[in-house]
C-alpha cells in the first residue's frame, strides 16, 4: 500500500461516520489562503522595518499554520465524545493556564496587558486554549444537566459560577475582548442545551450594567476607548489615532481597492497591520466588493458551523458546535465592527487572517472538532 492510500484510509471516515461537511471544509481552506496572501502583503513594510526581513510575520504564520493544520487532521479523526471524558481535566486547565500569565519568569507584559506568558523563547496567549479547554468542560456540563437547566439551582447559578472563575482571572490581565467572546460563547451554548431564555437575559442585563460601571470607574484606558467611538476626531493624534487611520484605509479603498500590496496605511501608519488592524489594509488593497466577499466567506463558515450544531447527535455536539460557532462569529464581528468603528476597538485578532499562532492553532483545533461532529450528524450533509 502506497503511502498516498495510507493517509488516504487514515482521513477516510469510519463505518459509523460519513463525509464531513464539504461547504464547511472550503470555507476554512479558503479563509487559511486568503488569510496567508493578505497577511504577507499587509506585514511586508513593518516585517522588515522591524526585522529586516519582509516576511517576518508571513513565514512565522505559515508554520503556525502547518502545525494547526497537522493537528486539524488528527483532532478531526477523533470521535468527538471523546473529549466528554476529560471535561473536569478540561475545567483544571482553563483555571491553570489563566493563572500562568501571572507568574514571573513566564510571563510576558504587553502594555496594560498580562495575557502572554513566553516558552522556549515564543510568546503563547493561554486564553485562546482556554476557549476550547473550558468549551469541552461546558458542554459536558450541559449535557449532564439536561432537563435542569431552566430551574436556577441547577441551571443558572452553578453555570455562572463555573463563568465567575474564568471571567474573574481574564479580567485581572485584563483581557476584555477575549473574555467577552468566552462568555458570548458560552451563554449561546447555555442556550441551546436548554438554558432559560429570561435568566440569560437577566444574567446579560447585569451584567452590562456591572460593566458600565466598572468602565466609569476606569477612568482611562477603556473610558478612551468608547470615547473614540463616539467621536474619533476629539483626538486624533493620540488615543483615536488608530481608529482614524483605520477609517482612512477602509474609504480609500473604494470599490475595488488599490491593488493587492498597494497599500499606503501599511507604511508605518495604522498600528498593528499584522494584527487586530489587518481588515482595514484588506479593504484598502481588494477594496469593498472582495472584502464583502471575504466576509460571505466567514457567513458561509458560520451557516455551515449552525447546521452542524442543529444535527448533531447529542446535547454535547450541539452544545460544542454551538460555542465553537458563537465563539469565531462574535471574534469576527468585535474586530471588524471595531476597525470600521461600528463598535469600539476590542483589540482582538481576525480569525484566519490576523497574525498569531496561538489563535491560528487554537482555531483549527476547534475547526476539527466541528468537522468532526459533522461526520456523526443525524443528515448527510448538502
């Protein structure tokens, strides 16, 4: 048997399982593609300003990329219920990895920022692991209390207490964007499992409110934020300069961009062109009918995510694909709604595109968890 047949029978699906879904798998190939291209030309300029080599950034993703890839097709070839097994091991990491970003000698400071910690001389953000980890445990948790749920001593309360331990370490780094995305996710899976409607609604009220007056009592950093949103002109050279910038590259795109690698804001003015601030260098270079076109292609990805989560075989299926969906939909939207100042600035990466190995691993591991629970679906996929 040829080596080519080996790896052929090793993806194939079992006898209990069928085809993954197809529409799902183009979806991530072609974002992993488009992400690459876009990521070299926008990180070209600051690459080799910073390093001296114009693929800096590209080359450093293109191996996180592989290793995510490798680790998507064996992830993928696992039965997904085999997680379930480890869901309290699951619960223990999330809570240590949150915790090694406060240990010196490990840790990695970026600004106000303690969500890095540095092994074997590369920078690792645990949080993005821990949407998984604690994803795992959650629907385990879920699926244990069915028919529970909507009472509040078995459903609510001991669900926000589990949230209360996670969210109470991010907010410490802090890491605000990353925490919203874990509990945007997590209540949608909450729902979907059975969870009742009014004591998310009640849950997600206070919470807000709880919110407002923690950025009041802020009263910078986060207060500055919400303040370019409001008005980006009322300082533009310093706390509002990256939102101006980015609202500079996105209106001179036009229609159909400058061109691919013919863009004017990647030359040292929109910070952080490889990451958070990628989509605006996308919409100045390809301009804004390929850059809706990008988007469909992260609606496709989602529509895709939701059909798998509504066949899934089990409350743990569901409730898995359901977080992994809520979880990529809701990243996508905090970073584009923030660099075209639909909502304010979040500072998290764009799935697929925005530089970052911890996220394009932890991507793809949740990516092969998905397929996975595709090819156990109750419908052949269309």
């Amino acid at each position: 048997m040829t080596i080519a047949k080996k790896i052929k029978n090793f993806f194939s699906p079992t006898p209990s399982e069928h085809e993954p879904d197809r529409w799902l798998l183009f979806s991530v190939g072609a974002l992993l593609i488009i992400g690459l291209v876009m990521l070299s030309s926008a990180s070209a300029v600051v690459s080799y300003a910073k390093f001296g080599n114009t693929y800096h950034y590209f080359i450093r993703q293109l191996i996180a990329a592989g290793i995510g890839i490798g680790l998507f097709f064996i992830v993928s070839r696992i039965d997904y219920r085999f997680w379930r097994k480890y869901a309290v091991w699951m619960l223990l990491a999330s809570v240590l990895l949150l915790v090694t970003v406060f240990i010196p000698g490990l840790r990695a400071d970026h600004g106000t920022a303690r969500s890095w910690i540095i092994i074997f001389g590369q920078s690792f953000q645990p949080a993005e692991l821990v949407k998984i980890t604690f994803l795992i445990y959650l629907a385990t948790w879920l699926e244990a209390k069915k028919g529970q749920l909507n009472q509040a001593g078995t459903g609510i309360f001991p669900f926000l207490a589990s949230l209360t331990v996670i969210g109470a370490l991010m907010l410490a780094q802090p890491d605000f964007g990353t925490l919203f995305i874990i509990l945007f996710a997590s209540f949608a899976a909450f729902f979907v499992a059975g969870g009742k409607f009014t004591h998310i609604l009640l849950t997600i009220l206070f919470a807000a409110l709880a919110a407002g007056l923690l950025f009041y009592a802020q009263s910078t950093y986060q207060n500055d934020r919400f303040r370019c949103y409001q008005d980006p002109s009322y300082d533009t050279q310093e706390e509002c300069y990256q939102i101006n910038q980015s609202l500079i590259a996105v209106g001179s795109g036009g229609w159909a961009g400058r061109g691919l690698g013919q863009s004017r804001q990647k030359f040292m003015y929109l910070p952080e062109v490889w990451g958070d601030s990628i989509f605006p260098i996308v919409a100045e270079e390809i301009g804004f009918l390929f850059s809706t076109a990008l988007i469909a292609l992260f609606g496709l990805l989602f529509i895709r995510g939701l059909r798998v989560a509504q066949n899934a075989p089990d409350v743990f299926g569901s409730a898995l694909a359901t977080g992994i969906v809520a979880w990529l939909l809701v990243q996508t939207f905090l970073n584009i709604g923030g660099m075209i100042n639909l909502i304010p600035m979040t500072g998290v990466p764009l799935p697929f595109v925005s530089a970052g190995g911890s996220s394009i691993i932890s991507t793809l591991l949740a990516i092969a968890i998905l397929v996975n629970i595709s090819k156990h679906g109750k419908y052949e996929r269309r």
